[in-house]
C-alpha cells in the first residue's frame, strides 16, 4: 500500500546518523566494526555450542541458542546502517527500504522481548517445578513457545507497518538517527499523529512495560523460592537468575524509553537507539557466558575439539 498523494510526497529519506569530525567518525565506524564482529563471534558460539554439545540438550539451552540468533539478526538490521552512515555525511534510503527496515527491526526486536518472557517462564517451572520440569517444558512446548514469540514479533511489526502506511509524508525528509525508526518517521506526516502516537505507544511501549513487569514478577518469586534451596543448587540458579536479569535490563530499558513515551526528540536518542539495536545483542552472549558455568565449559570442549 502507497502512501497518500500529497502535494510533494517523499520518496526517499535522508538520514543525519553523527555530525561529528571525520576523525570522531572514522573512531566510532572502528568502535561499532568491532561490536559487530564481536555480536557474530559471541552469538554464532553460542549457537554452535548449543547444536553441537548434548550436555546443552535441555529447554533452557535450546531457548538461549534461539535468543542468539535473534541477537544476529537484529544486529544485522540495523548495524550496516550505522556503519555504511558513518563512511558517508548523510545517507539516502528509499521510502520503501525504510518501512522494510523497520518492519524487520520490529519483527527480530518484538520476538526477543517475548522470547525473553519465554526464557523467565522456563526458569520459573524448572525453580518451582523441578520434578515435573522436562515433562511440562517437553520438545513441543518448547518449539510451540519459540514459534509463538515470532508469531508475536510478527504481528507486533505487522501492526506497527499497518499504522504508518496510510499517512501522507510531505517533509521535510531528514530522520536524525542513524536508521529509519518509528518516532523520526512520523515527524514526517503531514497531520496530526496524536492518535497515531497513542496506538505505537500501546503496541510497543505498554507491551515492553508489562512485560518487563511480568518478568520482575517472576524472578522476585524464582529469587524467594531460591533461598529455601541447598547451597549447590542455589548457587547455580542464583547464577542464571542474575544473568537474565542483566539481559532483560540491558534489552527493556533503552526500548521503553524509545517506545514507551510521546515521541519528541531528545538528546538521548540516538544513544538510547544504538544501545537497543546494537550494543544489547553483543552483552547478551558476554552475560550468558561468563555467568553460566556449563556454557563456559561447553565452549571449552568445543575450542578443545576444533583445535
């Protein structure tokens, strides 16, 4: 669907990215090159590890590796972006490359912040439920529940695409950020988004605020059902607790303040953007790994084995 005719309806938009020095910027294509390659190196490891270690055939594991993949991905929407910016002053994107960027950034980005969900329910029966818990959380639950966080991302992106199609784009064409995102595009239309703002902000922010709720919720009471546990036991799931607590902080709070609030532009937004779609996907192995005792010794056999 076209958007509707006006008077000079733009075709392309022009994105600002860094107005710094050339050298400030040649520093930062450095900087985000290296994160890049770092997010590939750590996710596809853990990917590999997970498929190839039956040490890691469990629930909890087989979610991870699926958390890797989305982490590749939604690196690989947006940090081409930033990066081919940085080379050039001002970069030029189709309309139509631009509703496509955001509709993938969206689709990886909403099945993260469900899989993460799935990730805290998993945790929550294998604390609470540690007799029953590969029978309840078996191969098809598991693979239903996968599914389900892409079905979710999917219509969440769908319905944001939905919303933003039908309005007429008149200018002017500059987007201050580095990549095509939904608060700089609708700067752009040409009548009032009031309405329009209200329905982004329930079907992104209000979704990533209840969800960050739901998974406080759950780890208050994995963290109380915990402390009852022997010394060994909760060590370790103390361990993976923390780490996922890190993972859904470095994820939910740089999108909230994007997504959960009138979308006017402010200072932060550009790092708030760069630390959602770029830096969450390269901590996310760094938590996962350094905290989890298996992992670490999985990938010391795999290392072990390729050399």
């Amino acid at each position: 669907m076209e958007p509707q005719n006006v008077t000079n309806p733009v075709m392309e938009f022009v994105l600002l990215g860094f107005n710094h020095s050339l050298k400030i910027q040649q520093f930062l294509f450095t900087v985000f090159f290296i994160v890049y390659l770092m997010t590939w190196l750590g996710n596809i490891t853990i990917l590999i590890t997970v498929i190839t270690d039956f040490h890691l055939n469990t629930p909890m594991y087989f979610f991870l590796a699926n958390l890797a993949f989305t982490d590749i991905t939604k690196s690989s929407v947006s940090t081409p972006i930033l990066l081919s910016g940085l080379v050039s002053q001002h970069k030029t994107v189709p309309f139509k490359e631009c509703i496509l960027h955001m509709f993938f950034l969206h689709f990886v980005g909403g099945a993260q912040v469900f899989l993460l969900a799935v990730m805290a329910a998993d945790r929550y029966v294998a604390i609470h439920k540690p007799l029953q818990y590969l029978t309840i959380m078996n191969c098809e639950v598991c693979l239903g529940l996968v599914a389900g966080s892409w079905a979710g991302g999917l219509i969440h992106s769908a319905t944001q695409i939905a919303l933003l199609l039908p309005l007429p784009y008149c200018g002017p064409n500059t987007l201050d950020n580095f990549h095509c995102n939904v608060p700089q595009v609708l700067k752009v239309v040409c009548i009032d988004t009031y309405l329009t703002e209200l329905l982004m902000v329930s079907n992104g922010g209000l979704i990533l605020t209840v969800i960050l709720v739901f998974l406080l919720l759950s780890y208050t009471a994995i963290l109380v059902k915990i402390r009852r546990q022997v010394a060994e036991g909760k060590h370790k799931a103390l361990s993976t607790c923390v780490a996922q607590i890190m993972a859904i902080s470095i994820t939910f709070i740089p999108g909230i303040f994007i997504y959960a609030r009138p979308f006017k532009t402010f200072e932060l937004d550009k790092v708030a953007s760069i630390f959602f779609t770029g830096f969450v996907s390269v901590l996310n192995p760094l938590v996962y790994t350094l905290r989890n005792t298996e992992m670490k010794k999985a990938i010391r056999r795999l290392v072990s084995r390729v050399l």
